[in-house]
C-alpha cells in the first residue's frame, strides 16, 4: 500500500486555512452573515448598540451600529464574507471529493500492483511445477536404467551361482569317486600287507622246523 500521509496533511492545511478565514472574518466584522432578504431590503438601521444574531451555519456575531453611510458598506462586507465562507465550503467539497478520488486511485493502484505480483508468483509457481516435472521426469529414467542394469547383474549373478552350483556338485561327485577308490585301495593295501606278514610267519615258522 502506498503511503498517503501528504495528501492527509494538505487537506489538513486546507481546513485549518479555512477555519482561520472565518474566524478572522468574525474578528474583522462584528456581525452576522445575513440572509439575501435583508441584503436585497437595503440599508439597515440598528436601534441598539449592539444586535446579537444568529445566521444559518449556527455563528453568533454582533452588528454594531453606525452612521447611515456606514451601514451600506457594513452589509456589503457582511454579504462578501458570506460569499467567501460559501466559497470556502465548496472548496472544501471539492477538496473531499478530490481525497476520494485519491484513495480510490490508490486503492485501484493497491489492486493493479497486487494482482501484478499475484500474475508474477503463479508465474513462478508453473515454473517451478514445470521444473520439478522434468526433474521427475529424469529421475524416473535414471531409475529405470538403473533398475534395468541391477535386473541384468541379478540375472548373471543367479547364471553365475547356478554354474558354480552345477561346478561345485560335479566337484562333490568327482571327490565321491575319488573316496570310494581310495578306501578300496586302501583295503587291498591292508589285504597285501596281511598276506605278507603271513607268509612271512609260515616262512619263519618252517626255518625253525629245520
């Protein structure tokens, strides 16, 4: 919002103009703002000193009395200084409906600046969205590729495991084979070695004979 202390300082200038008009119109002139009827009637002549009077704006004054020439001028005076208070309140209309105007120029100001910026940050905002679509968009390929690569290393490492797997039973296998002939060599190595000693018995057994 802009700041509209200027102009509620201006418009306080004029009023305290205006108040200073009429109060100094008060001081100048003794007397009241008569109505046109009396103004159009002519000269007008005071039996007292003093004629306290009261006009339509609600302002007491006193008219004084004075020499029949005199009096001419003073109702001249007083119909003048009417004419400037009348003056002064339509200036001071005018002045209002100027500092309407005004803050409605501001606010229609307020809106124009709030829907620009509103315009500016929706724009922003479908940048942004626009932007984290294409980031997600990318993150969705990196990870594709990169699941499709780890299915790949799965599939060779399970490949991988079952020829160890098939490797290592043809080993098993194998050492079976191995194992089963080893003991049967190992039970003719006992059956040889049993017919040596024996022999070797008979043999000693018959030189003692001798």
């Amino acid at each position: 919002n802009q700041d509209n202390s200027p102009r509620i300082n201006r418009n306080a200038g004029y009023e305290s103009q205006r108040s200073g008009n009429v109060v100094g119109a008060k001081e100048t002139v003794a007397s009241s703002m008569v109505s046109p009827d009396a103004v159009d009637s002519g000269p007008i002549f005071d039996n007292e000193p003093e004629q306290k009077v009261q006009n339509d704006d609600h302002y007491y004054v006193f008219a004084i009395e004075c020499q029949h020439p005199e009096q001419s001028e003073f109702v001249h005076e007083t119909y003048l200084i009417e004419q400037d208070a009348h003056n002064m309140i339509i200036e001071s209309v005018d002045m209002n409906y100027d500092s309407k105007q005004i803050d409605q120029n501001d606010h229609d100001a307020d809106l124009a600046n709030e829907r620009e910026l509103l315009a500016s940050l929706i724009k922003k905002l479908k940048c942004e969205i626009d932007e984290g679509k294409n980031r997600n968009k990318f993150l969705e390929t990196s990870n594709k590729v990169f699941i499709d690569k780890l299915k790949g290393e799965i599939k060779d490492f399970k490949n991988k495991n079952n020829s160890l797997e098939l490797s290592n039973n043809q080993f098993k296998e194998a050492n079976n084979k191995l194992s089963a002939e080893n003991d049967l060599l190992y039970a003719d190595f006992k059956k040889s070695q049993a017919e040596l000693k024996r022999r070797d018995s008979i043999e000693y057994a018959s030189e003692m004979e001798l």
